[in-house]
C-alpha cells in the first residue's frame, strides 16, 4: 500500500503566505496603546513650520524625513498602517535581494525571515519607530545595489537608485547606515577578490553616490523650506549624540544595563543572533563576497546599536534586512537540517512571544493613557502641557501642545540638565497650564534648579493618578473628573 504524498505549500505560495501572516499579527497589535515615540513624531510633525525651535517649535535628533513620514499619517492607527506597509515592502525587498544573489530558494527563505522579524513583538514592533520606516529603503537600495553589480540591463538607474534610497533610509535616522556598509563592502570584497569586476564596481560606486548626493540635497533643501536649516540638523543628528552618548555614560540609570541584557537576549533568541553568527562563519570560510557583505552589514548593525547607548530592543529592527537576506544566502550553504531545526526553533519562540504579549502582559503604556485621557476630559480648549520629562503619548492622549521644546527625556537631561529653558518657559506668558510630574523633577541627569519653586509658587497639585501628581496653574479653575480608581 503505498504511502499518500505529504502536501507541502506551494513554492509560489510562500511569500504571499509569509506577508499574510505578518499582516495578520501586527493588526492584532493595532490595539495597543499609542507610544511615547509614536505620539512624539506625530506632534512635531503636524506643527512643523517656521518656529523657535529645529521643527517649528520642537526639538527632536532625527532627520526630517522620519517627520514627513510622520506628517502623512494622520493619526496612530495610519501611522501603524504606514508601518505595516513599511514591514510588507521589507519583506518583498529581502526577497528581491536574495533572488538575485541567490535563487528562489533563497528568495524564500529571505522572505519567510524577514515576515518573522517583522511579526516579533520583543523587536518593538508593536508600535511604529524609526527603524521600521527605514528598513525598506534599506532592503530596497541592496536589492538594487545586487541588481547593479550582479545584472547588466539597468545598471546605472539600479545604482543611482540604491543612492537614492541608501539615503532616505539616513533620513529616517541618521544611524541606519546598513544600505552603505552593504555598498562598500561588496564592492571592496569584489574588487580584492575579482580583478575583472573592478571597472564594475567603480561605475556603480559612482552612480550610487550620485544618487546619494542629489537626495541629500533635496531633503536639505526640503527641511530648509520649512524652516530647519542644514546646520541645526546637523547640531541635532550629529552633534547632539555625542553629547548625549556622555550623559547616559555618566549618569544613567540602573534600568540602563538592564535594557542591554534584554536587547542582546532579544538578538540571541530572535534568530538575529544566529544569522549573524552563521552568516560570518560562512563568510569568512568560503570568501563569498555577498556572504562577506551581508555578514558585514549585520555586524555594523550590532555595533551601531551597542554603541547608541540607551539599548532598546527596537534597535535590533536595523538588522532585519541584512539578516533576511543572510539567511535567504545560507539555505543553499548550510545544511538543510541546521536550517529547518533553528526555523522551527526561531518560529516557537516567536509566537510564544507573541501570544504571552497579546494575551497576559500588560501594555507598558496603560499609566500614559490612563492620564492623558483624566486630562483631555479636564482640559479646555487652549490649554497646554508639560510632562516631566518625556511621555509625549500623556499630552498626545490629552490633545494638549506643550510650550516646552523638548518632549523626550534625553535632550531635557542633554541640553537643559538645569532645567533653567524649563523653568522659564514655566515663569512666562506662554506657561503650560498643566504640568504632569511623571518621574521628579530631580531625576537622573537633573538638577531642578528654581524649577521647584515656580512649580509650587505658580501651580497647585489638583489630582494623583498612577501615583503621578498633576498640577494646575493657580490661575486657572477647571472642572475635574474623578480620579481613576484602578491604575494599569
């Protein structure tokens, strides 16, 4: 009696497969609440104009093509629409990067990695960052950059191309610099290893920055139109690190080395971990050059996020298109059973995650939206607020601007570690008329300074929700709705 034959999934269904389950885990997340990041981008973005400040009147340490990415979206649920598309476009990039390098096969498996990267909730993938948004055009410019090398027809529109987007990934942020290490690597591997592919290789080289240089112009040119000169930008998205870089080196806190030991436990059981590991082994044993340049990359992309010094997990999104087209190259270099048994692994793993995520954990954001909606039903129209420090997602929640410039914690604790921009902004006639004391205002890498007694000299605290007091300016009556009795 013969044995029935095992039914297997097509190999023209496995793309569409993988991006159909990807869409359908991130609108399982679409219920979260809207983060500090989120919230952050979409009020800076959507008050834009010639102002006091780098963005209008906010400051932020990113480039502006992450705020206009930000200004299409109109509201949380857009933007997390946006970054859906975003995860989609990755995916099918990764797979076109692979197919060149390596075969359908490898476009497979590609694909398959990248939609698990782009479904795993502890890669912060719940809410939309930087990253994400970033990610395909890095995909996208190696796919290209590959086509170029690698194909005749359309050469140079393919590195002119991967230029282009090569650098809108730069302007998303500034240290997504994964599409160039890619560049130069394989084409440095390529000209050491094959004397006949120089001449190549110098062409594409110089139609890439091309492309590069004539972005670089628009977006500055861009930004410049809306009142955001070329060296602010550069003071915010160069300088400022390094500055920042020092404060968290001197001052931070305990939760800092904590969020180092969750990021690298994130690349290890991810499945990051091991392509990178796997993708250097078969690099450096076979002097693949595509192998060596995506194995390259992937390292880059863990030093940079090493390096960035706060250590969110979200950091590790950077790494998704090397390490899916990593491992669309080792399906055919590695062993068919090391590969299918770290993918069943990689897989289990994963949607544990996930389902604890989506059915037990508690949404880390809950306290923020718990106050912001307590103030939305206390404000009145006009009403502004600041939160100290960061937490954009209590004024987005509450639907208040902020007279304050600052709406993350790192530049307050950078720029205005005296709190002297603060307390002046508290003392004029633009004060806020709410002020949310979130974490003391004698936090790390803070002095308050006068800060304390323009806050009790001019405010009166009005409620405690979620153990953060909320203070009102004296000169101001409302009418308050009760306090939340249970706190997330």
């Amino acid at each position: 009696m013969s044995t029935p034959a095992r039914r297997v999934v097509p190999p023209w269904a496995v793309i569409p497969a993988a991006i159909g389950a990807l869409v359908l885990a991130r609108l399982v997340m679409f219920r979260t609440y809207v983060g500090g990041d989120e919230a952050g981008f979409l009020m800076v973005a959507h008050r834009w104009h010639d102002g006091t400040s780098l963005y209008g009147n906010y400051w932020v340490d990113r480039p502006p093509l992450l705020l206009w990415l930000n200004e299409l979206a109109s509201g949380v649920t857009s933007l997390r629409v946006l970054g859906l598309a975003a995860s989609v476009l990755t995916v099918l990039g990764a797979a076109w990067a692979a197919q060149l390098a390596g075969g359908a096969r490898a476009a497979r498996w590609a694909a398959g990695a990248a939609a698990l990267f782009g479904s795993a909730q502890w890669l912060g993938i719940a809410r939309v960052n930087g990253e994400m948004l970033a990610a395909p055009f890095v995909a996208w410019s190696i796919a290209l950059t590959l086509h170029a090398v690698l194909r005749t027809p359309w050469r140079a529109p393919a590195a002119i191309g991967a230029g282009v987007l090569a650098v809108c990934a730069l302007s998303i942020k500034q240290s997504v610099i994964e599409a160039f290490v890619f560049a130069l690597a394989l084409g440095l591997a390529m000209v050491v290893q094959r004397r006949e592919a120089r001449p190549v290789v110098v062409r594409v080289l110089a139609w890439g920055v091309l492309g590069a240089l004539l972005t670089l112009a628009a977006v500055l040119l861009g930004a410049e139109t809306r009142g955001t000169s070329p060296s602010d930008l550069f003071d915010a998205v160069i300088r400022f690190r390094a500055e920042a870089g020092e404060v968290i080196r001197s001052s931070a806190s305990d939760a800092t080395p904590l969020r180092l030991l969750v990021m690298m436990g994130t690349w290890t059981v991810s499945g990051l971990g091991a392509a990178t590991a796997l993708t250097a082994w078969q690099g450096a044993r076979r002097k693949d050059p595509l192998l060596l340049a995506t194995a390259a990359t992937l390292l880059c992309s863990l030093v940079v996020a090493l390096f960035g010094g706060s250590y969110w997990a979200h950091y590790l999104i950077q790494m998704v298109p090397a390490a899916s087209l990593g491992i669309g190259l080792l399906a055919s270099r590695v062993p068919a059973r090391l590969m299918r048994r770290l993918a069943v692994a990689t897989v289990t793993v994963t949607l544990a995650n996930l389902v604890w995520a989506v059915g037990f954990q508690p949404d880390d954001n809950g306290q923020q939206h718990t106050v912001g909606t307590w103030l939305r039903e206390a404000r009145q129209p006009g009403d502004t607020g600041v939160v100290t420090f960061g937490q954009a997602n209590v004024l987005y929640q509450a639907d208040m601007a902020s007279p304050y410039q600052y709406l993350w914690s790192l530049p307050v604790r950078t720029r205005d570690p005296h709190l002297r921009e603060l307390a002046a902004v508290m003392a004029s006639p633009q004060r806020p008329t709410w002020v949310v004391n979130w974490s003391g205002l004698n936090s790390w890498g803070i002095e308050p300074g006068r800060t304390e007694s323009v806050l009790r000299d001019g405010y009166r605290q009005v409620a405690t929700i979620c153990g953060r007091s909320i203070w009102l300016l004296t000169t101001q009556e409302r009418t308050l709705p009760a306090v939340p009795k249970v706190c997330p």
